[in-house]
C-alpha cells in the first residue's frame, strides 16, 4: 500500500520507555491495566498466571466439571497502591475472579484486561472493566475435555464470552455480585433480561480466543482480535448481546462440528440467502477476516488517527506468527457491520524497509528485522501491536525484546516510518 514503514535503527533507551506513562504491559499471561481513576484510586488491575503465589479465592467451576478436572485457573486481580510514586509495590492484593481451565494445555487464557478509553465520567460505561473472551481451551487444548462444542454457545457459563464488570466489591457498591467478588453493572443487557439462567457480567459472546480489544477513541466503536483454529482469522465490531459465533461458525462459515462427523477444522459455505443477509442466523460476522494462506494467528488491533498520514482512518493489525502488519480502511470496516455476512472490508499489506549505509531504501519483512537483530533465524516473528495515550503505535516482538515505534518518515511526511 502507499505510504511504508521505514525502521530506523535506533535502540530505545530504558528512561524512553519509562516516559512514555502507565499503559498495559503485553505479556502473554500477565497484563496490568491501570484504573480510569488511577491517581485518585491507586488501583491497578491484573492477570495472574496459574502458579500465582498468594491467597486462592473462590474457584468458579466449568458447569459440568469438578476441581478434580481442574488443570489451570485464570485469576484477575486488584493491587491497591498505598503509594503509587514507590519504585516497589507497596499495598494490598484483591482476587476479583478465579476461573479453571480444564483442558491439559493453559490455552486460550483470559488473554487482555481493558477499560473503555472513550469513556468519559459519569458515562455508563466509565470505570468497567472489559476482558477478552476465549473458549479456554475447549476447541483445542488437548486431553478428554478439549475438542467440546457443547461448552460453547452458553449464557451460563463465560466460556467464549467477553465480559464487562464493575471492578468494586459487592460490599463497596451494594450492587448485584458476579461469580467473583465484583459488581455486575446494572447497565448489562444480560443483567436486565430478567433470566436467572445468564450470567449478568457478559457483554458478548461465541469468541474462540478474542485475546485484545481496542476502541476507536473518535466514535467509540469496539474491536475484538479473535484467533481462528485453522482457517480464518476475524477482526470484528462487538456490540453488547451478541452472539460470534464459535465453534458454530469460523469467519464466514459454517464449521464442520455443526455436521455429522464433521470435524473443528472443516469449513462449508454459508447458505446463499444467509450469506447475502437475507436470512438471519443469529450470528454477528467480521468486518474484516485472512486465511490461514496468509498468516496465523491475528494480533492487537486498532484504529489509527495519529500523526503518520498514509494510516489515518485505517485500523492496524497484524499477523502474531508470521509478523506481517496489514491495514483495512475504518469506514469500510464500519460500512460492513451491516448484518450482511457477505460484507467485509478489503485487507492490506504494510511494506517495511530499512535504509542502508548510503541511504537507499531496503524492503525488509517484521520477521526478517527480527531475525537480524538477533543474528540468527526464529520460526515465528511474535508480533504484537499497541497503542500509546497520544494514539501512536508499538510493534513489538517477545524475540528480540524491542520496542518499536510507528512515526512519521522524517525524510518524506507523506510516508511513515518505524523507531525502535
């Protein structure tokens, strides 16, 4: 597409990263997101891995399974800074929530923990804590309770549901209280539907992994970057209620396990009349979706209104195992949340280069300046994207352990470069 990304070969100093202010720290199974209210609040929110030392809460059992199944948890957790200038963590630690995993391998864990940046105080939405929503492992975590449709699907349980909670005690509050120890908003469409059967602290369901979320901080608009099994991988729009999809449907299929025999990694067309939006299935579709031809497993996504011209108006994601950043247009994405499955936005590719000692320009991949910096060829580039306060971007890989930043080509500001 118009407008590259060059890389300049400038290591980030340590204080760089440091003013850059709180923001989430993009570990695979350990986040941090800071509460809207930090500064008044000192209260930070976070993921534990399973072998997290301190107090067990309550374990929120999968219906249908006992601790005996139990292979993993997931825990969120509340640390309560009693000075937030300290160079150490000095204060307390609440469990929020504790949910098992009880597949043999710690997949799809509760992936991303975030708050609506576009919320504004006294907004409903202010101060709610939203996480990512995966099928913890049921698709393909291995052992006898893997490769389970029947786990999907569900409003009693918040496997494959994003879900959206009021961080504070039931006793804080005096609100509804969640499976954990956190207020269920009354704003929650699951929460007012009057059906003991749902849980009232999900906000989406039928995501097989959606492991980051993002909002276009213009309109407000949520998106969710949901990894396929072996076919397809989705960016989708999310809105309260609704219903993505897993295992019944991969992109814009059907999935095999809907049909006798069938099998998690076979895909069947859509009916035409369902495709066309002609007849409604009960499902939501991505607005923007590529196949396992050309990449993996998707990466953080966002909306991009900063400073670099050539991705304005575009969102920018990426491929976690093969390192390619693609582009689709926003309105477009927006323009296919049309209930018609059919509808999807056209995806792009982003070329990076380099340029060399006398200047000219060299058409470099994310993995192959990955490679370089570590002198030695990786199996995957391991790229992940983020979004700083003033709306750039981070492309970032746990194999070489820099951070780079999205800037515009000082040489040439029609164009955009990369900083590391």
């Amino acid at each position: 597409m118009d407008g590259d990304l060059r890389i300049r070969t400038e290591r980030t100093r340590p204080h760089d990263c440091a003013a850059l202010g709180p923001r989430r720290h993009d570990f695979r199974r350990r986040f941090a997101p800071f509460d809207p209210c930090f500064e008044r609040r000192d209260l930070v929110k976070g993921g534990n891995p399973p072998d997290s030392s301190g107090q067990v809460g309550t374990l929120d059992a999968i219906p249908g399974f006992t601790r005996a199944d139990v292979t993993y948890h997931n825990v969120i957790t509340e640390w309560h800074a009693t000075n937030p200038a300290a160079n150490t963590f000095e204060g307390t630690r609440r469990e929020l929530l504790r949910v098992a995993h009880v597949v043999s391998n710690f997949v799809h864990p509760f992936g991303h923990l975030e708050f609506n940046p576009t919320a504004k105080p006294g907004a409903p939405d202010y101060g709610l804590l939203y996480t990512s929503g995966s099928d913890l492992g049921f698709s393909n975590g291995g052992g006898p309770n893997a490769s389970n449709p029947s786990q999907t699907q569900r409003l009693d349980t918040v496997i494959g549901a994003i879900l959206r909670i009021d961080p504070r005690s039931p006793s804080v509050t005096g609100g509804m209280k969640g499976l954990g120890d956190y207020t269920i908003p009354t704003v929650n469409k699951f929460a007012a539907d009057g059906d003991p059967k749902t849980l009232g602290e999900i906000y989406a369901y039928g995501f097989r992994n959606a492991h980051r979320l993002s909002w276009d901080l213009t309109d407000g608009t949520m998106f969710a970057s949901d990894i396929g099994m072996n076919n397809i991988e989705e960016i989708n729009i999310v809105h309260e209620g609704n219903n993505y999809g897993w295992m019944k449907r991969e992109g814009t299929f059907e999935n095999g396990v809907t049909r006798p025999g069938g099998t998690l990694s076979q895909l069947y067309p859509l009916a035409p009349e369902v495709l066309d939006g002609r007849m409604k299935d009960g499902f939501t579709y991505p607005v923007a979706m590529y196949d396992h031809r050309e990449g993996q497993a998707v990466t953080d996504g966002f909306p991009y209104h900063g400073r670099i011209p050539a991705l304005r108006g575009k969102f920018v994601f990426g491929d976690i195992v093969r390192g390619r950043i693609f582009v689709a247009d926003l309105a477009a994405m927006k323009k296919a949340d049309d209930g018609i499955p059919r509808t999807v936005a056209p995806v792009e590719e982003i070329q990076l280069y380099v340029r060399d000692a006398s200047g000219k320009r060299v058409n470099m991949s994310f993995q192959e300046i990955v490679d370089q910096t570590l002198g030695a060829k990786t199996t995957r580039a391991d790229l992940h994207i983020g979004r700083g306060r003033d709306g750039e971007l981070f492309i970032t890989s746990r194999q070489d352990g820099m951070i780079r930043m999205l800037v515009p080509d000082s040489g040439d500001t029609a164009k955009s470069a990369a900083r590391r």
